[in-house]
C-alpha cells in the first residue's frame, strides 16, 4: 500500500488509538475538492491509486477510532469515592453545548471539583506514603560515603590530632546500615492505623458531598417545577382576570370582583417572580459545586419523582454496622492510640544497629598502596555492631508513655460516643426518610384534589354560583399545595442522602 503498511494486510496493533478522526475527515476533504485525482500521466495515475488507497485507510482509520471509543473500559464508583471511568460517566451534550446531567454524573463531577474533598482525599494519600515510609525504615539501607581529611603534619610523621590517621586519609566507602529495635514496629502499626484514620475522614467527606450534592440537584429540579407552576398560576391569574372584566361589562357581577381579581393577579406575577429568582440561586449553587469554569448550560434530566424504595430498617441497621466510616474511623483511632503507647513503651527498650563497610580508607585515593617496593590493598571490608542500652533520661520516657496513655483512653471514650450516636442516627434519620415517603403521598393527592377543586371553582363562578374569595382561595390553596408536593419530593431525595452517611449505599434508581 503506498503510504501505508506495505507487505501486509493487516493493520499493526494500536493504529487506530493514534488516528485524529478531524484531520481525516479534513483530509478526505480536501482530497475530494483537490486536482490531484486527475490522471494526466503515468505519475499522476500512480498518485491517483495511492490517494485512493489512502482514502479507503482513512475510512478504516475512523471507523476502528470509532468502535475504540465506544468499546472503552467502563470502571465505574459508588458513593465511597473509589476507582471512576471518566468516559463512562461523563454527561451527554446537546448539539447547542448544554450539558445533560444524571445525578450520577453530578456525583462525578462534584468529587472532581470539590476543595474539601479533594482535600480529604490527598491526605489519605499523604497518609498512605507515610505508612510505606514506615515500612521502609525496617529495611536495610545503602549508603556510598565519600570523604577526604586533611591533618597537619606533626613534623615527625604523624598528626597533629590524634583522632586522624595521616596527614592526608582517604575515605570511599559503601555502607550497608540496619537498626533493629521494637519502636520501629510499633511505628509501621501506628502509620498503618493513622492512614485507616485519613482514609475514613476521605469517606465521610465524600458521603457529606453526595448530602450536599443531592439536595442541591433536586433543589434545581424542584425550582424549575415550581417556576413552570408560578408561570401556570400567573397565566390563570390573568385569565381570571379578564372574565371578572368580561362579567363585569355584562353586568353580571360587581366592580369588587375585578379589583380582588387583579390583586391576586398581581400577587401571582410576584410569585413568579420568586420562584424564578429561587431557580437562578438554585442552579447557581449546582454550578459552584460541578463546573470548575462556572458554567450554566447543563440540564438536569432526572425524575424528582421517581419512585424509589425506602430500605427495610434492619437493612439499614446492618450496612450501617458494616460501612459506617465515622465507627470505622473512631476504630481506628483508638488503633492509632494503642500503637503510640507501645511506640513509647519501646524508649525502654534497647535499639541495635548493624553496620557493613566496603570500599577505602587510606592515605591514597586508589585501590593499592606503595609500601617498601611492593603494593598493598586498600579496598576491604569492615563490620560493625552497636548495642544502645537506655538506662537514665530522667523520666522523659515515662512521661510520653503516660501522654500516649491519656490519648489512648480519650479515643476508647470517642469510639463509644460514635457508636451511640450511630445507633440514635439510624432511628431518627430512618424515622425522616420514612415520614418523608408516606407523607409525599398525601402531598400528591392533595395537589391533584386543589386543582381540580380550582377547575370546579372556577366552573362554577362563570355559572354564577361561587364568589371571587371561593376562586381566589382555590387559586392560593392550588399554588402551595403543588408546591408542596415538589418540596415533599426533595426532602425524600435529601432523606435518603442523609441515610447513605450511614450506610454508604446511595439509592438514586
């Protein structure tokens, strides 16, 4: 193939992940539009054939891009904030740029952005390479020590200082260094429980995330219902306003109608007025939490009233008894305080380091020495072993045990605390999510009765038989019962979020 893989007829492996599907369609393009394709000689034949066998690559080039693309890996995450696939999980975008979000990928983008998160997230990390450092200092290490030491001469052949072995010493040397001692254990253990710490702060911020996240989500969704509601009041507002004016010119009822009328039309524009003002504050706390370029062309395609199934109690109790990071970090806390104790309690200990040494140490940088006609070797080996036995530092010791100790006890009083408040948690946040669902029933049927209650009214006030106040009551009664109803909707949503703070599992389906 000329231009191409020439000998073979098979692709090689990875072409197609290299491919920039737009500069093959610009490409094709201008093939298309260019001259070159008309064959006015035996070279232009040839390069006739070879564009076309370049365009037909180009055509297999996307078409592989393509299917790689949509054959991605999916990883996905739960509200715990582990392991994320950005492809799969990221929002589809209308062909005008607005972006169509899923509470799910709301989620996504939320740990992506979030400060405090991230935050939290670096410093189970940060905690993490501590406790691999910790490791690592029980692990022999290697050192290349390199010196030269000067000593004036004492004029007799040897040195002024006694300390030095020659006038001029060379040192070049590689040490192997190990210390053994108890403390070095105990430090593993407590960097081990001090990331177990970080990693359960991580969980709990990301759980708090998805309460913020949520109520923020279907707090936009709620505004956008309750500013189509607003709009729809206005609109019969107005409505009832014209007939009041149309009887009124008939004769058939008083000027007072008109004016009730149009006050309550007026009260509607303001609501609507409201109710579009919440939205924009609504959407504009959504976009801080999901948008680093604070962006607002997103919209948000979940359903605020999606029926969604409220655990059994016991369910609750026993992911919660699993899963709640507030225990699971209290644990490990009190973890943490157990291995500092032993980490002090080591200071009585004695400590023993190992030393190996190969290289030189003479008055010549070289491997040999010159002495009496002849060579000796410089280059050899020694070994060394110190034994440090604590005998006196007038109470130091003690009283970082003693310190250690009053942690320990206040983590243990800290781990009960947690775990009371656990237990009262799952009733009352349970107890919330369960009223929240059985009155959100009663909010529906109660906005389904006020407007139609409206429509009768309003029937029966054309025929003459109800007043103005019976028709502005029902316009009012309608209005707060379906508003309601969607703030019924969020407190279930946000009730359920609150749940998952206890138990990690996010019920959105």
């Amino acid at each position: 193939m000329a231009g191409g893989f020439a000998g073979s007829d098979v692709v090689p492996a990875g072409v197609f992940a290299r491919v920039n599907p737009v500069f093959i369609c610009e490409s094709l393009i201008l093939w298309e539009r260019s001259g070159l394709a008309v064959a006015v000689s035996h070279r232009d034949k040839f390069m006739k054939k070879a564009f076309k066998l370049r365009y037909l690559a180009g055509i297999l080039a996307l078409s592989g891009a393509l299917a790689a693309c949509a054959g991605a890996a999916q990883i996905t995450t739960n509200s715990s904030g582990k392991s994320l696939n950005l492809q799969t999980q990221r929002a589809t975008a209308a062909p005008d740029g607005t972006i169509r979000l899923t509470l799910d990928e709301a989620l996504v983008r939320a740990r992506q952005n979030s400060p405090q998160f991230q935050a939290a997230l670096g410093e189970a990390q940060i905690a993490h390479e501590d406790s691999k450092q910790a490791k690592d200092t029980l692990l022999p290490s290697v050192a290349y020590n390199n010196q030269v030491l000067y000593t004036q001469s004492n004029g007799v052949g040897g040195v002024r200082y006694i300390a030095n072995n020659a006038v001029h010493e060379y040192i070049s040397q590689g040490n192997v260094h190990e210390a053994l001692d108890v403390a070095g254990i105990y430090a593993v253990r407590r960097a081990l429980a001090a990331a177990a710490v970080a990693r359960a702060r991580a969980e709990i911020a990301s759980r708090g995330l998805v309460v913020t996240v949520v109520q923020n989500y279907f707090a936009a969704l709620a505004g956008q219902r309750k500013a189509d509601l607003a709009q729809k009041a206005a609109d019969e507002g107005d409505q009832f306003l014209n007939l009041t004016k149309n009887l009124e010119s008939g004769g058939e009822v008083a000027h007072s109608d008109v004016i009730k009328a149009e006050l309550q039309a007026q009260e509607r524009r303001r609501q609507l007025q409201e109710a579009r003002l919440a939205l924009l504050n609504a959407r504009l706390d959504l976009t801080v939490l999901l948008f680093p370029d604070f962006s607002d062309r997103f919209e948000l395609t979940d359903d605020l009233h999606a029926s969604i199934p409220l655990p059994t109690l016991d369910e609750v109790k026993a992911q919660a008894s699993r899963e709640n990071p507030d225990v699971r970090g209290a644990i490990a806390v009190v973890q943490q305080a157990k291995e500092n104790v032993g980490f002090e309690r080591a200071g009585y200990l004695p400590t023993l380091s190992l030393d190996y040494f190969y290289g030189i140490d003479a008055s010549r940088f070289a491997t040999n020495s010159i002495f009496m006609g002849g060579q000796i070797p410089n280059l050899g080996s020694s070994a060394s072993v110190t034994l440090n036995i604590p005998i006196w530092n007038w109470g130091a010791t003690q009283s970082r045990v003693k310190q250690a100790q009053i942690r320990q006890a206040q983590s243990i009083r800290e781990l009960s605390f947690a775990q009371r408040k656990l237990l009262a948690e799952i009733q009352s946040l349970y107890n919330e999510a369960d009223t929240a669902l059985n009155e959100l029933s009663g909010l529906s049927r109660s906005a389904e009765l006020a407007a139609e209650s409206l429509r009768l009214t309003a029937l029966r006030y054309k025929g003459g038989e109800a007043t103005v106040l019976e028709v502005v009551d029902a316009q009012t009664t309608s209005a707060q019962a379906a508003n309601s109803y969607e703030d019924g909707a969020v407190r279930y949503r946000v009730a359920l979020a609150n749940l998952q703070t206890l138990t990690g599992v996010m019920s959105t389906r």
